[in-house]
C-alpha cells in the first residue's frame, strides 16, 4: 500500500513513512492510493467476529510489510482493551464510543497509534515530537495513549477558554512527556500553528542546530495512523446491526466521518451517513450547494466539533466529488437551543444521557429520518460521555454518573502556558 499527498502524486510513501511524517512535506494530507476491500470471508463475519480480530483485518489492508501480523494483533488487543457497544435507545440504536481512558471516542486512533509508533520506532535513539491541536477530546486521548511512552514527548495546543474544565485538566493535568499550550484564539489556530510547524524546514535546522532537534509528526486525524483505526467501530456496528445501517456522525474536524467513509467503502454494510454539524456547517454547506466556504470557527457547547476549516475535507474531496458524496451523505446543522432541547427530550422519555455532541447526531439523525439512507434510522454516535460535559448537561438531566477513568482526571491541577496565535513564538517554544 502506497500513499500519496492530498495535493498531488509528487511524493509517494509507505505506512510507516506517512504515519511518521503526520503531513506531506506539501502541506497536503496522505491518503492511500486505493480503499481496500475486506476479504469476503472477513466482510461476511463482520456480526461475529471478535471487536480486537476486526481492528486487526481492518488496520493490516493498510499497513503493508510495515507491522508484521504478529506485532500488529498484538498491538490491536492492547490498543482495543474496551469495546463500542450498540445500545438501544428508545427504539434506535446509540454507538457508545466513549469506554475509553479518556471517555471519548479518539482513544481509539490514539492508543492503536502509541502503539504502532513504538513499534516502527523500536531502536530508534533520535526522539520524537508530537504536536497535536485539540478543540476538547483530542488531546485527553493523545495525552493518555502517549503518556510516558519512551523517546516521544508531546506537545498539545489548546483554544484558552474553549474547552471545558475537565477537558482542560486531561490535556494539561500529566506532567512528565505531555505539554500543554493554551492558544489566544479558536481550534483554527492551533491547527494552523501545527500543520506549519510540521513543514517548516527552517525550524527542523534550528533545532538540530541546539543539539536538541526531534522529529516533528501530528497526532491529529490528519495523521492517516490516527484516522484508520476509527474505521473498526464502524465494521464492527454495522456487523452487529445486521447491515444496512447509517450513522449519524458528529462533524468536527471530519475524521470520524472520513473513517466511516473508509469502512463503506472497504465493504462493510453500511448505507450512508448524516453529517451532523453545530453552528460550524461549511460542511452540510457544501453538500447542499456544492461550494466549499471554510470560516472562523463559532463557539457552542458542543466544543469539540467548533471547527471552522476543517482539515478531513481535503482527504473527502481527495477521493469523492461532490455528487458523489451527495449519494450517501446528508448534512444537517444544529443550534445550542436544538441540542440543549434533544437532551431534555431524550433524557425524559427514555432515562439516556446525551453529551452535547452526541445530542447534535441525534437532532440530525431525526432531521435526516429514513431520506434516501436505508430502511434503518441512522444510529447515532456517542463520541464522549455526558459527564466530561456537566456543565451543559446537570441541569438539564441532573446529576451525571463519574466513570473512574474521569474521576482521576478530575482530580488533577492543569498546567498550561499561554501563548498567542502567532507562529514565531509557537516555535521558539520548540
């Protein structure tokens, strides 16, 4: 498997490459040159198969001769030590994806990405730097799946004052190899800051010049190591669902939508997708007139999707074209006020909690109803437990359950520094 820069063919690299490098020296995303279908045997056991065996058939189809077989189930039953279930909610269906150390659904592509970097880094004695922009669940996951992992140290920015106090304590409360950089501006920013950082030539000489120069990569979804493994909860849900099933799919940075889109294609039986957006719609936006118009990002409640240009829409519009993606994707954007309402109505007559993002798949999935998506209402997913979110959802709903792996987190003191959203200072800090 070869993979290729979003921006043109010029630089063609393995798995190990691109997982390493986060970013095409272009400045564009890698994608693989084709999506690789399941084996049939695979594609038809998908409603059997054990969680961690599809996480291996998944993972394997894209990482070549890179991880070995032996080392990659390995790593798929450490990195997949929880599983996503599919509940029943009121007469549909709710993928859980939050049974992780950080409660959210990116410890998925970050504990199978600790891993595979450790391995593809076994003997190395140069360290390596991971930068990662976070708008809330990102970097708790990136900052636990990498914590005291040897030779890779950590540096993850944050929008100052757009995430939610427990959000904040998970990316900035470990100490050791994780750094946390509290950014004067949105998402955007950070994003900004990190994707030049991963390209500047100039700054890899500085630092090798201090005698301290690391390697640079991204943990972020435009990382294709931390974007693949999302695909296996989606193989394994629609397996169990019987087939046929959509998904309605909290839209912030997209890669949670492009790995449902990589798991279709692969082959598993899936019909479409809603693309649920909050008050950041350029991608409902798009789908409806063809016209792809990135902004500043708006701050909701549903923080984690606050993106404005989201970096997954170049990987989409790498393999789809709009018409294409037309076909079986329908865009939805909700309010705060429509969120706030899907919580209190879902939490009355059924006794279920939504989290924020989780009520905005819920409204659109409502909004999307059976419309050209299959014979199934789509299931909504649940990227983050509502508890992370007490603040919007206690009164609403009351008080919210704590699951342990929470509870620790609370208990931490963050420690950021504060920084502009200017590039000059972001890498004199590196």
């Amino acid at each position: 498997m070869r993979y290729y820069s979003t921006r043109g063919k010029n630089e063609s690299a393995g798995f190990a490459q691109a997982a390493l490098a986060g970013l095409a020296q272009d400045g564009g995303l890698f994608v693989p040159q084709e999506i690789p279908p399941y084996p049939r045997a695979v594609r038809t056991s998908l409603g059997t198969m054990d969680f961690r065996d599809i996480a291996f058939e998944t993972v394997k189809l894209y990482c070549g001769d890179d991880i070995p077989d032996a080392a990659l189930a390995g790593i798929a039953q450490t990195a997949f030590s929880f599983d996503a279930p599919l509940v029943s909610v009121g007469g549909r269906q709710v993928l859980e994806l939050f049974h992780g150390p950080s409660a959210a659904f990116k410890d998925f592509g970050a504990r199978f990405m600790a891993r595979a970097f450790a391995y593809l880094r076994r003997g190395e004695d140069a360290p390596l730097h991971i930068l990662t922009a976070t708008s809330g669940d990102t970097g708790g996951a990136v900052a636990e799946g990498f914590f005291e992992v040897p030779g890779i140290n950590v540096t993850v920015l944050y929008p100052k004052g757009r995430v939610t106090p427990l959000q904040e304590k998970q990316i900035a409360g470990l100490g050791k190899n994780i750094r946390a950089l509290a950014v004067e501006g949105s998402f955007d920013d950070c994003q900004r800051l990190v994707k030049t950082a991963l390209t500047d030539s100039d700054l890899a000489r500085r630092g090798a010049a201090a005698r301290r120069g690391a390697a640079l990569t991204s943990a972020n979804s435009i990382n294709i190591c931390r974007l693949i493994p999302q695909a296996v909860y989606y193989a394994a849900a629609a397996g169990r669902g019987g087939g046929g099933a959509s998904f309605a799919v909290p839209c912030g940075n997209l890669g949670n939508l492009t790995a449902g889109i990589y798991a279709m294609k692969m082959g598993a039986p899936i019909a479409g997708f809603v693309a649920a957006a909050n008050a950041n719609r350029a991608v409902p936006d798009y789908l409806a007139t063809g016209q792809y118009k990135p902004r500043p990002s708006v701050a909701t409640i549903s923080n984690a999707m606050d993106v404005g240009a989201p970096s997954n829409f170049e990987r989409i519009a790498a393999h789809f074209s709009h018409e294409q993606l037309r076909s079986f994707v329908a865009g939805f954007s909700v309010t705060d006020d429509q969120t706030r309402q899907t919580i209190a109505k879902v939490y009355e007559e059924s006794g279920y909690i939504l989290d924020p993002h989780g009520a905005v798949a819920w409204h659109a999935a409502t909004a999307a109803g059976q419309a050209a998506l299959g014979e199934k209402m789509p299931v909504t997913l649940c990227t983050a437990h509502p508890a992370k979110f007490a603040q919007t959802v206690e009164p609403i709903c009351g008080a919210v359950p704590v699951p342990d792996s929470l509870a620790g987190a609370m208990r931490r003191e963050a420690r950021a520094q504060t920084i502009p959203a200017d590039y000059a200072a972001f890498a004199d800090i590196l």
